[in-house]
C-alpha cells in the first residue's frame, strides 16, 4: 500500500513539473476571478422579487446557478483532464522509463495503480478548486449556504475515473495516448449522453422493440457519467429525491473490470 501511495505522489509530482496542474489552477482562476468581479445586481433583483411567489424559492435558484457554472466550467476540466492524463501511461512505458521504474521493489499492480490514483488526484485538486471556488463566491453574495452543492466534487472527480480507467486500458494496450484519449472524449461528449437521452425517451421516439431492448442493455453497460452528472448531482444538491443510485453501482463495476483487465495485460508484458 505504501508503495501506491509513493506513486500516486510521483505522478502528482509529474503533473506539476509538466505544468499539468499550474495550467488548470491558472484557467480556473481567470474564471472564479470573471465570476467574483461579475454583477449579480440583476440576479438579485430577481431573487428579491419573486421570493415571495409559492412557486418560486430563491435557494433553488441560487443552487441552479452555482449547478449551471460548475457544470461548464467541470466540463472543460475533465475534457483538458483527459487530454493531458493521457500521456501519463504511455511516458511511463518508454524505454528506460519503465525499465527504471520495474528495478525498483515494486510490483506492477501497484505501480499501475498508483498511476491511476495520481491521475485521479490531480483531477481531484483541480475540480475541488473550482466548485470550492463557485460556491464560496455565490454563496457569500447570496448569503446561501448549501453545503449538498460539494457533493459536485465526489461526483465530476467519479466521471473522469470512469474515463481514466478508459485511458490506462488503452495506454497498456497500445502504449500511446491517442486511442485511449478519443476513446473517453467518445463516451464522455458523445456516447453516454446519446444513451442516457435515448434511455429517458424511448416512448416519445417511437421505435420497435428490440431497439428498445438494444439501448436498454448500452445503458446498463455504458458508463453513465451523463446520469451522475446531471440527474444524480442534481437532485441531491436540489434536494430531490433519488430513486436510484444503479449508474453508481455499473459505474463502479466498469472502472473494476476495465482496470482489472489492464492489470492482467500489464502483468503479461515484456519490458
């Protein structure tokens, strides 16, 4: 366990000294600083309008707002996530790199692990920056405190394991970056949201039942970062109820398989 936990440090480590993790701290601090120096004199206007309206509760608002900016600004995280973790399997594989690496008393299972934690980590740091970040800005000129609104970073810091598990299978394979980083821009832009819209309008399409059948079974195999994302997140930082945590279980079940189907392929490889 030790042995991960050095990794783990060792790849946050590179991340730094690749400027990895200063690129992201400088982007999200141009945009918490746009948001902080923003007016919300109309925003405020309006809150204090329809506040006493029965249909109308200023602290959903407020939640929707901060939901609707972290949202973005998670997303253009994970999407810069994914093309700068990319490299972090493929570098380590290069001649001399891994051979170093396997001298040292360390096995390959926590090596490989401790690649992918770090990569989690620094992904970790970076959303955590900027949903503390969100919140603190809105919730002290607003004056509103939901603290459901952090559940954010468990979740966004969820989705991108989903993909990095994606990227360490493909860096393993092909010890290159370019798969396994179109890959998870497949599942995460394309892929996942196509499914979960499907999934949530079969009736409204139209379309037979096998094709029902057919997206029934992408949607309990796709991992479903759109569904943890947005109806998951959502509701426990609205306070709505959850009827289910299912995408969490076949999410969780997908970064096992994908990551225990690395470890064996690693294992195999001669270096």
């Amino acid at each position: 366990m030790n042995n991960i936990f050095i990794i783990t440090w060792f790849t946050l480590r590179e991340a730094f000294s690749r400027k990895v993790f200063l690129f992201f701290f400088a982007i999200s601090t141009f945009l918490l600083l746009l948001l902080f120096i923003s007016s919300t004199g109309n925003v405020k206007i309006f809150i204090g309008t329809n506040s006493s309206g029965s249909n109308f509760s200023s602290d959903f608002f407020v939640s929707k707002l901060e939901l609707g900016m972290t949202s973005i600004l998670a997303w253009w995280c994970i999407i810069l996530s994914i093309f700068s973790t990319s490299s972090f399997i493929p570098i380590m594989l290069e001649k001399g790199n891994i051979d170093l690496l396997l001298s040292k008393p360390v096995s390959r299972e926590q090596l490989l692990l401790g690649k992918y934690f770090g990569g989690l980590l620094v992904v970790f740091l970076n959303i955590a920056y900027i949903v503390l970040g969100i919140w603190l800005i809105i919730s002290i000129k607003f004056a509103m405190w939901n603290f459901a609104f952090l559940w954010a970073i468990v979740f966004f810091t969820f989705s991108f394991g989903i993909l990095y598990s994606i990227i360490i299978l493909s860096g393993v394979i092909t010890k290159s970056s370019i798969l396994g980083m179109m890959l998870a821009f497949l599942v995460y832009t394309i892929l996942s949201p196509a499914v979960y819209f499907l999934y949530n309008n079969l009736d409204l399409i139209g379309v037979s039942n096998s094709i029902k059948i057919l997206v029934k079974i992408f949607y309990y195999i796709i991992p479903q970062t759109s569904v943890i994302d947005n109806y998951l997140l959502n509701n426990l930082v609205l306070g709505l109820p959850v009827v289910s945590y299912q995408p969490i279980y076949v999410s969780l079940g997908f970064i096992i398989l994908t990551m225990g189907i690395a470890l064996s392929i690693f294992k195999k490889k001669d270096f």
